[in-house]
C-alpha cells in the first residue's frame, strides 16, 4: 500500500501563516550581552505555537542574521543593530537598542522567506546554543565564502558581544592626524564598534557594461546609493555636534569646579558673610553640576537617538544596495550565458554545415548548445523568482524606512524636550535659591540697621539725672561708620526725632538749669571759666533737634546752636553730678 505525498500548501495557505516575536529585551550579564523574546506561531514546520522565555547571546544571534544573508538577491535582509559605545551612558535600560531590535525582528516576521527560512526555526528551537547550518553544495560560490568568512567577523567585534563595548570612553570623530611608529608602540589598536552589523559584499561591481532590463531596479539602485551617503553625512554631522557639546560640558564642569574656592575665599569676608555670598556659591556649585550632568546626558541622547540612528540606516541602505548588486551579478550573468549559447550554436552550425562535418563532433556541439540553453533557462527562472521577491521586498524596506525616521526623529525630539525641561527646572530652582539668598540677606541686614539701641551706664546715669528717658535706636556707632563710607551728602534724614539736649549752665547764673530732682546741686568749682549758656530748645512741633555724633558721651553746643564739643573731665562730672 502506498502513500500519496501531501499536497503542498497553496500560496494563499503560506501568506496566512506568521511568526511574532514579542517582549524582546536585551539582557546584560557578565558572560556578555544577550536577548530574551517570546515567540508565537502557526506555521507547521514548528513543533509548538508557543515559546517563552527564549534566550540567546548577541553573538548567536549575529551568526543568524549572516545566515540569513546567505538567502541571495531574493530578499533585502536589515541589517543587525549593534550596542554601541554611547548607549549604556544614554538610558542603563539599553531602551535605544531595544527599540531598534523589536523594529530587526517585525521586519524579519513579515517577510514570508525569511519568516520560513530554516534558519529561523532553528534559532527558536534551538535547546541549547545556536549555530547555523552550512549552504548546500548547490549553493552559488560567493554565498559560500561569504558563510566562511562569518566567523571572522564575529571575532572581530568580540568585544561588543562580552560588553566591554561600554567600558571605555566612547570617540566622537576618528583621529585626524596619526604620531610616527616610534611614539605609538605600545598603543592598543582602535577597535571598530559600528551602529550595525553588515556583511562584506558577496560579489564586486562587474565592469561588463549590461544594461538593467528592469529600469525600476535601476532607478532604486541609484536611490538608495544616494541615500546611503545622505545618511552617512547626516550621522558625521551628528558626531560633530556630540563632539562640540562634549568640548563645552567640559569646559563648564571646569568652570563649576573653581567656585567651591571662590565660597571659601568669601567667608573671611564680613560682608559677603552678611550678604549670604557664600552660600549663594555653594548652592550654585550643586545646581551647575547637576546641570553639567544633564547636560552630558544630553550630549548621549542627542548622540543615540540621532547620530547613532541615522548610522544604523545608512547601514541599512547598505544593505538594501549589496542586494540590489547582486541581482546585477545575476543578470551580468544571465547576459553572458546568452553569449555562450550563441556562440555554442554558432559553432555547432559550423561544424554541420562545413565541408567535412564529423558526427561526433556534431553531436558534442549539439550537447553543450543543450547544456548552455539549460543553464540559461535555469538563471532566466532564478531571475524571474528574484524579481518578484525583491520587488516586494523593496517595497516594504521603502516604507519602512520612512516610517523609522520618522519615528527616530519623534523620539529624538521627545527625548531633547524631556532633558531640556530638566535643564529649565534646574534652572529655575538655581534662580529660586539666588533670590532666596538675597531676601535672606535684605532681612538680615535691615535687623541690623534696627537693633535695639546699646545703653551705656553714662547714657543710664545722665538720663536719670536729667529725668529723660533713652529711646531705643540703632547702634550710632555703625550708622557713623556706614555715614563715613558714603559720604557726609548721603546721610538721609532721620524721621524720629532725637533726644534733647540737656541746657547746661555754669551752676552759678538764674539761667542754670536743674540736672535732676536734687534740691541742691553741687556749684562749680573755683578756677573754672563761664561758659556761655546752652540755647533754649524749641518749642515747635516740627522742629527736630540735632543728635549728637557721640551719645555715650556728654556733650554741649553754644547760645548760638553750634556744633557740639565735648566736655572736659572735669565739667563731665559736675554735669553729672559727682567727681569723675
């Protein structure tokens, strides 16, 4: 009893069928840098529709993308984000990467080749770790090569699979001028650490000039070549910019570092002291560093979302022209099998029709025409299938494209305006403390200009002799000392008026007038000279009598409301009532 096969499924049935990779996060781990996805499908050829939890080093999934390469020009694979130096620094989370990687692996489940590429089953079945299978025998030579050469590449960038990418400071332009041999021996090489992972192109440009059959392949090819450079020179820019903020935060976090001594200089200083000054600097050396920082975080995500992006599609374009190149090779090729068949037919006819045919060699001739027919028909149906794969697949990386710069510039721009509101809070809360300083100082120094006046014992006595009462003012002693400083015209005019002076007289006179309730005062002693007597005081509402320059001590002014001098010892203690 025999079987009869399964029929094959229907296009239809192969369009339904679908791979989804979902919750795909980059892990970082000290055996290097890996990714974690779930998986989802329908398609028969998998042994379950579910997987979870998958796990899978960075460099394994390298060795798939190349494989996945090794398709040929049916399909435009896009190429592998890689971590790069500046993306540890922008967010810890690796969000950037993350973002790029879900992108690599949607365009990888809507394509239907690479979708049911073996490759790919492999990949999430795999028990263990991954490794791809080799191409068949049958396989085009360059597609074998270029497999060979893939572990090559994979040592190369050793050193961003185990994460030590991000150990070092990242470059923002390659070195413009190189030292001699002599003063570079023990320089360690610079590795590479591109935004993407490409592989090097299977087949080289041919110089056999054959005309594109297909004029919309060839308009694409130089399109993309076009936008390729574009891309190239727009992440050179970006770089140059990353570079310029670099310089500048350095320059300023130079800057923030000398103010932490200008504080300390400051407090030997009274005034400044009195001013809050130092503290004012302290508290703009905390503010301008955090600054500094949010600055340098710009400079990372300005770098990320901008530079390192746009490097990534121009790698990306990269990729869409080798494949687009190596159609070309396929049709170079296709054009010279047309030659090789004319040329077999010519040949064959010549040995027919000539004047001494021979039937074998007739027959060879006939057998390598049939040959290089059979060849020719292959390449024209390889050609015709590439055609129709890549024309969709071109269609599909086209939007793409789009739609992922746009996508990198919204998120460049939301990024630029969360940070720059970081900046602007900073900001405004070093401004806040500026002013607070300053209306902490206002307040400290308008206690001071009205502190409760100082009284002396001499002020207490003579105010109980003259039965006066001595009012509470400011220390007269700072505002003749702030008086000096400004000058005799800046003096402003008190509002509150000052003591009266006492009238004293020479103890003898009727014009004597009393110093206290005592009934009997004390003459003046023999040998004294009279003095003039003291001016009557005032008696109008407004009128405000001179203060004295120095109330602790006793003082007179003439009849003729003079200046006040100061007394002599002796008349100091019969003014006040006792020997001195």
């Amino acid at each position: 009893m025999t079987t009869t096969p399964p029929a094959p499924p229907s296009r239809d049935e192969r369009a339904a069928w679908y791979v989804r990779f979902e919750h795909v996060v980059v892990t970082r781990s000290v055996h290097g840098v890996g990714v974690q996805f779930d998986c989802a499908t329908n398609i028969p050829s998998f042994h379950r529709t579910s997987y979870r939890g998958v796990q899978r080093t960075y460099a394994e999934l390298a060795r798939y993308f190349l494989a996945l390469t090794c398709c040929g020009p049916r399909v435009i694979v896009p190429a592998l984000p890689l971590p790069t130096p500046w993306m540890a620094r922008a967010s810890s989370e690796l969000e950037d990467l993350q973002v790029l990687l879900r992108r690599w692996f949607a365009y990888i489940a809507q394509d239907s080749v690479l979708r049911m590429h073996r490759e790919t089953l492999r990949l999430v079945e795999a028990d263990y770790s991954y490794e791809p299978l080799r191409p068949d025998d049958t396989a085009p030579a360059p597609l074998i090569k270029q497999f060979d050469h893939m572990d090559a590449r994979i040592r190369s960038l050793q050193h961003v699979w185990d994460g030590s990418v991000w150990e070092t400071e990242p470059e923002t332009t390659p070195p413009t001028r190189r030292r001699p041999r002599l003063f570079r021996t023990n320089v360690a090489p610079r590795r590479e650490t591109p935004a993407a992972l490409v592989p090097a192109p299977s087949t080289a440009p041919t110089a056999v000039p054959v005309s594109d059959p297909d004029p919309h392949f060839s308009l694409a090819r130089s399109d993309i070549t076009r936008l390729e450079k574009q891309l190239a020179d727009v992440s050179l820019a970006s770089a140059g910019v990353s570079k310029a903020r670099q310089d500048v935060n350095k320059a300023f976090d130079d800057l923030v570092r000398k103010l932490p001594g200008l504080a300390t200089l400051e407090e030997a200083r009274p005034a400044s002291l009195q001013g809050r000054l130092p503290r004012t600097l302290r508290s703009a050396h905390t503010h301008l560093q955090h600054i500094v920082h949010t600055s340098t975080a710009l400079m990372y995500a300005d770098q990320v979302t901008l530079g390192d992006a746009m490097a990534y599609y121009a790698h990306t374009m990269r990729m869409a022209r080798q494949t687009l190149q190596e159609r070309m090779s396929v049709v170079v090729e296709r054009a010279l099998a047309r030659r090789v068949v004319a040329n077999k037919q010519q040949e064959a006819q010549q040995l027919q029709y000539g004047r001494h045919p021979h039937p074998d060699r007739v027959e060879a001739a006939k057998e390598e025409v049939q040959e290089a027919q059979q060849q020719l028909s292959a390449l024209d149906d390889y050609l015709a299938k590439v055609h129709d794969s890549l024309q969709d697949s071109l269609q599909r990386h086209s939007i793409h494209t789009h739609q992922d710069l746009l996508a990198s510039i919204q998120r460049h721009a939301c990024t630029s305006r969360a940070i720059e509101q970081r900046l602007a809070d900073e900001l405004a809360s070093l401004a806040e403390a500026c002013r607070a300083s300053a209306a902490d100082a206002l307040q400290a120094a308008y206690e001071a200009a009205h502190a409760p006046r100082r009284i002396t014992p001499a002020q207490a006595a003579a105010a109980r002799m003259t039965g006066r009462s001595v009012p509470e003012q400011p220390d007269a002693a700072d505002q003749l000392s702030q008086l000096r400083e400004r000058g005799p015209e800046a003096a402003p005019p008190s509002d509150e008026p000052a003591p009266e002076a006492a009238p004293l007289g020479d103890g003898r006179g009727p014009e004597a007038a009393p110093l206290g309730d005592e009934p009997n005062a004390e003459a003046e002693p023999a040998g004294v000279e009279p003095r003039p007597e003291a001016a009557p005081v005032s008696d109008e509402p407004n009128a405000v009598a001179e203060a004295p320059p120095f109330p602790s001590l006793v003082f007179q002014r003439d009849r003729e409301r003079g200046p006040w001098t100061r007394l002599s010892a002796s008349d100091a203690a019969q003014a006040l009532g006792g020997p001195w």
